[in-house]
C-alpha cells in the first residue's frame, strides 16, 4: 500500500473511506482508501488521523463515549480537558468547538484534522467566557485530577446554556477495584480502594476519586438526564491479540451499549458516564460558590 503525499495547500475535508481534499482554490479531489497507510496520511506537512491508529483500548473508549453522546451537529461545544485534541477533533468535523487543556505536551501532538479553537490554559481561562455560552460541555476524566472540584463544575455550569448538556466521564471505584483484583493480580491496592484510599494513574498521578451524585450536589443547576457504564467487559477478556481487530471491537461495543445503562454492571463498570442538562434556577451568591434554588 503506498502513502499519497499532496501539495502543502490541500486541506483534509473529511476521511469516511473516500477522503476529500480542497486546495485554496475550492478544487475537490477524491482519493480512495486504498491510496493510504492504514494509520496516518500525510497531506504536505500536516497529517490525517484515523482512529484505528489509537491503542484498542483507547479506540473502544471513544468508540463507546461518542455512542453514548450521540450525533452533535451545529452546536457550540467546549472540550474541557481535551489532551491530545481527539474527541474536540471529532466534533470539530459539524460543530464548533472550543478546546481548553492545559498540558503543553500533550497539545504538542493534538488532532487538528478540522478545524477548532485550542486554549492553553486551566479552569480560570473560562471567565473570559460570558454565560450560557456553550450547547454541550464535554469533561472527560479530568475531574479526579482536580483539587478544586466545585469551583470547576461551577464554572462549567456557569457557560453552559440553560437546557443544555454537559458530558462527564469519571472513574467508578467499584470497576478499579476489580481491576486491582482480577487484571492486575494486586490485592494490596484492591484493599486500598475499599478503604477509601485513592490510586494512582500511570500518566496524570493521583486518582481522587468522587460520587456520581457529588456533581449535582455541588451545583443544583445541574440535573443528572442519563447515567452509563463504560468498559464492564473488555478487560477482562484475556486474549489480549483479539482487542486491535475490528470485528472484535464492534461486538465488544454493541454488548457494552447493550448492558451500559442495566444497573448491576453499570456499578461494576470501570468508568461512568454522567449526562448533565442545565435547569433554570435562582441563584444566591455565598463567598466563592454559588447557592442555587430550582425554579
């Protein structure tokens, strides 16, 4: 299979198996898929991105993550805590989205197939942002990093529309437990978590983990709309070889969709996924927080 490189003025459009480029004059080009590496396509200095270059577990996670979201068209999104760009680059595709990460590192290899607004910062960048500003939040594992929770869930909710939704991805106690206990064989840290203990994430550090009802509970503008499971099954399936192949994972993620939202393996589940509308409420200032009453 050979690599098709095109001028440095074509643009990538889209990559769905025919995949379009547009120079600077509007002139389209078709290519088939046929014409790529299965990863990556250089187009100039710029490459195009498929997530079949991702780790299996990493493509299942976002596979899942973006199925539970559902189809977003013509929104304004904001992507808080966005790290390497992926999911601000899917969405970036139909809508317009605005990225916030603050790790320099990361964003030095961010997805940038489409085009959205990147912001090298933390939750203080946020109040540059007038209220109700956002359709759609999105705050994938971000949170348990965070000393300050509240003041973070605030400010979200602060620019987020009334009626509209914030998407928030947290680890589930229960799942690392079992993950301790079954994948990794360490009942010391299994013991740890069930303690109450926190764990530690290979990349980003101390694992602080939170409820599910501690969002709603630090801002009643939030209300609790869907509640998922994310990765129940897929570890815990030992042969290891089977994960990168692509029948594999499409029946891994039509059973996980299938048992996402069935109480008993959501609990087990190793991630959770929140869905948070923005109801209309009273507010009452007190100190750095705000007080709020449901109209």
């Amino acid at each position: 299979m050979s690599r098709t490189r095109l001028p440095s003025d074509f643009r990538c459009c889209n990559y769905h198996g025919i995949v379009s480029y547009v120079t600077k004059g509007r002139e389209t080009v078709a290519l088939s898929q046929e014409q790529y590496s299965p990863s990556i396509t250089w187009i100039g200095d710029e490459t195009v991105h498929r997530i079949t270059e991702l780790p299996a577990w990493e493509r299942l996670f976002k596979r899942i993550v973006w199925a539970q979201i559902g189809d977003l068209k013509g929104l304004s999104i904001l992507d808080f805590g966005s790290g390497e760009g992926i999911t601000a680059d899917h969405y970036a595709e139909n809508n317009s989205v605005t990225a916030v990460e603050p790790s320099e590192e990361m964003l030095s290899s961010a997805w940038k197939d489409h085009e959205y607004k990147q912001i090298i910062g933390d939750v203080s960048v946020l109040s540059e942002y007038d209220d109700h500003t956002f359709d759609f939040i999105i705050c994938h594992n971000v949170l348990e990093y965070i000393d300050d929770k509240q003041r973070t869930v605030n400010e979200l909710a602060r620019v987020l529309k009334q009626g509209g939704r914030l998407s928030i991805v947290k680890h589930n106690r229960a799942g690392r437990v079992m993950q301790m206990a079954v994948l990794l064989d360490d009942f010391e840290k299994a013991n740890a978590l069930l303690d109450g203990k926190n764990s530690t994430a290979s990349k980003f550090g101390s694992i602080r983990y939170y409820e599910d009802q501690d969002i709603s509970e630090w801002d009643r503008r939030l209300k609790l709309v869907d509640s998922y499971g994310i990765r129940t099954f897929w570890d815990l399936q030992q042969k290891q070889e089977k994960h990168d192949q692509e029948e594999w994972q499409e029946r891994m993620i039509q059973l996980e969709m299938r048992v996402s939202q069935m109480d008993d393996y959501r609990r087990i589940a190793f991630f959770h996924h929140l869905i948070f509308t923005k109801e209309e409420v009273r507010m009452r200032n007190r100190g750095n927080y705000m007080d709020v009453e449901t109209a």
